[in-house]
C-alpha cells in the first residue's frame, strides 16, 4: 500500500474480532469499551461508528471526547466520562448527553443545580477510591457519600465503580481493593442499591481476576489486540484470541554505504563496526516513534529484523541494513506484522522503558491513520492536511 512517508494501518476486522473474544470472556457482562485519548490513537470517531451497536457504553476521558463522538453520529450509545469534569463544563453534559463521574460534593451539587433548573435527570457515576489514590471518595467515605448523591434531586444514581492499579503486576493488592469494594456494595444492597452497576475491571483485571467482572467491564488496551505485558512476556497464558489493530508503517527514503569508523545521526552515539549499509526511513519522534528507540530498537524490512543506528531524528530514522536486500520505496515495519515477522507494542514499550499504552497513544497526529476492512481501505483520517475519504 502507498501512503506516503508514515501512516498507521488500523484493522477494523481485528478490532471487531477481538471486542467479540472479550465479550465472550466476559461472560454476559456489560461492557464499556475505553475510546479515551483518541481511542488510543486509533482514531476516535472511526473506532466508535465501527463497534458502536456492540458496546453497551464508550469510556471517555474528558467532555470534548464525548462531544466528538455525538457530533460524529453516535447517539444511543452512553458515553460515560471517566476523569473529573471542570466546573465550567457542567453545561456540555446536559447539552450532549454525557454521563459524568461524581468525586466530590461540590461537583454534585453543580450537577444537581442544573439538572433541577434544567428540568433534565442525569444519570451519575460515583468513584470510589479502593486504593488507586488518584481521584474518587475514599471507600471509609463511600457509603455517606453515594447515598447522598442518590438523594441529590435531578440526579440518578446509574453506577459505582473502582480503579485498578496494579491489576497486572499485584494481584494481591488488587484483590485486597476488590473485597473492599465488595464489601461497599453488600452495604449499598442493604441500603436498597442493588441495582446500581458495579464496574472495576480493566484489561488487565478482566483477565486476571474473573471475579472483577462484576456487572460491566471496561476493557481498552486488549480490544485493541494488546495483551496486558504478563501475558505478552509469557508468564501467564490466555485463551483469548487476540490480533494487533494497528500496524505502523514507514518507507526507505535513502540508502548510504558509510565506512567503518563512522558516526550516524546526532550526538555521535554510534560509530559503524564495519562497512555498513545504512537506510534513512521517513519516521522519527516528530511521529511519536520514541526517542529513546536510539540504537536499541528494531523494524522489520522486506521480512527480516534489522536494528536502528543512532540517535532517532525528529522526521528520520536510521537502520543498518548492511548483507539485507531492500531498496528506497520499500515500506518498513516499525509496528505490527511483515510476513512471518512481528513487532509487539508491548516489545517496543519494553525498548523504549515505557508501557504500551504510551507507545499507541503517542503516534502523533500528522500519521495518516488508514481503516482497512477485508484487505482494502474503507477510509483514510489524515489531521494535517484534513483530507478524509
């Protein structure tokens, strides 16, 4: 495929192959699938028209992700904002039908305010904070809390739920949240709020603690094909069938014979061993490849792994691609399948000391994202110069 100089290929058969495998583990359970942040980097919009009538609810980080989502078409589907909502945005809640996550009482009261005012009932969901210590009222706070939220006119109580934080790398603290949180609600159901859902599981908590499931699930990082690193790094197993949706791709733009001895790319981190043949491909940080790839990442050229050589450049990267067989024009992957070759998010992550969902969600804007469906392109997002098809 010829897409210019980068451009991201997302899978829109992998995306709904893999949303079916997770709502088959699921077992019934509702889910909210997690579009925050660009879906990731999908592609918002694009992500959300695709599966939109087989998701039960869209996690969204702020109001303007909602808002995005209404304007683009999605209008039965809720969409529940997940982060604290600025005051000045209580408006856009009721004017787009978004559903916000209470935290604190003054928030609440706003909502209630304008909901009465408004003549306008708000479905709420409360946080509590299980041991995530980022955002919600604290657990020993909880039950006062929610039934006081309950109580607020305007206002109805849809959902409570939790985060996790180490679902994938403590499990014992995780299920130490998890009975705190189990607990809460026993007492909420004495309370006469058994109907309220319950959500707390993640990517990583759907697969590692089945009990978590509860009434609905918020899986992001494994519908889009990424398995939590344990599993990637071999040391859990899963029945999940999972495939990557997004491939990133970049072509060979120059190819230089450079002696031994000589210095690659900027700050002079590294010197050719031997007479080396070295192609400059049309990526770099400018793209959201990480710098810190410099010489100890990897992309795949015509089949074959071949490593990067110095510093990453803003627009360019280099490889030695010294006894490969390739030619300038030849597209390179930095991410995804060639052949029987595949680089994994999770692997770059590992390279570049970061976690994968950093590695996706930073593949910057000006990458051209291509939806593909049966082998063929069904769309084109391309921010910069706004051309869409």
């Amino acid at each position: 495929m010829d897409f210019g100089r980068i451009w991201a290929e997302i899978d829109l058969d992998a995306l709904n192959h893999n949303l079916d495998q997770v709502r088959g583990f699921s077992q019934g359970r509702k889910l909210m699938f997690a579009v925050k942040a660009d879906a990731y980097g999908h592609g918002l919009n694009a992500i959300a028209g695709e599966v939109a009538d087989k998701v039960d609810a869209f996690g969204v980080a702020g109001v303007e992700e909602g808002k995005s989502l209404r304007r683009s078409g999605i209008e039965d589907t809720p969409i529940i904002v997940l982060s604290p909502v600025p005051y000045d945005e209580v408006p856009d809640l009721f004017e787009h039908d978004l559903t916000p996550s209470v935290t604190e009482p003054e928030f609440a009261r706003l909502l209630s305010n304008e909901a009465e005012n408004r003549g306008k009932p708000l479905p709420v969901h409360v946080e509590v904070d299980t041991g995530m210590g980022r955002t919600g009222v604290s657990v020993e706070e909880a039950l006062m809390f929610i039934t006081n939220v309950a109580e607020m006119p305007g206002l109805r109580l849809e959902g409570v739920f939790t985060h996790f934080p180490a679902a994938d790398t403590d499990i014992p603290y995780t299920e130490d949240q998890l009975s705190g949180f189990t607990l809460l609600f026993a007492r909420l159901e004495q309370d006469g709020f058994g109907h309220v859902l319950r959500h707390a599981a993640n990517s990583a908590g759907l697969m590692n603690l089945p009990h978590s499931h509860l009434d609905m699930i918020r899986p992001g990082l494994i519908v889009y094909g990424i398995l939590p690193p344990s599993y990637d790094a071999g040391e859990r197993d899963t029945d999940l069938d999972l495939s990557p949706v997004m491939s990133l791709r970049t072509r060979i733009v120059n190819l230089r014979d450079i002696p031994a001895g000589h210095s690659v790319s900027y700050d002079r981190s590294y010197f050719t061993r031997h007479d080396s043949r070295i192609a400059v491909v049309a990526a770099g940080y400018g793209d959201g490849y990480p710098w810190s790839l410099t010489n100890k990442g990897q992309a795949i050229v015509r089949g074959e792994r071949v490593p990067i050589v110095g510093n990453v450049c803003m627009d360019l990267t280099m490889l030695d691609v010294t006894g490969h067989e390739c030619a300038i024009g030849d597209p390179v992957t930095l991410m995804g399948r060639d052949d029987e070759a595949v680089i994994t998010t999770n692997e770059i992550a590992g390279w570049a000391g970061t976690i994968p969902y950093e590695i996706i969600c930073r593949v910057s804007p000006r990458v051209p994202r291509i939806y593909i469906r049966n082998n063929e392109v069904v769309k084109v997002r391309n921010m910069l110069n706004r051309d869409e098809s």
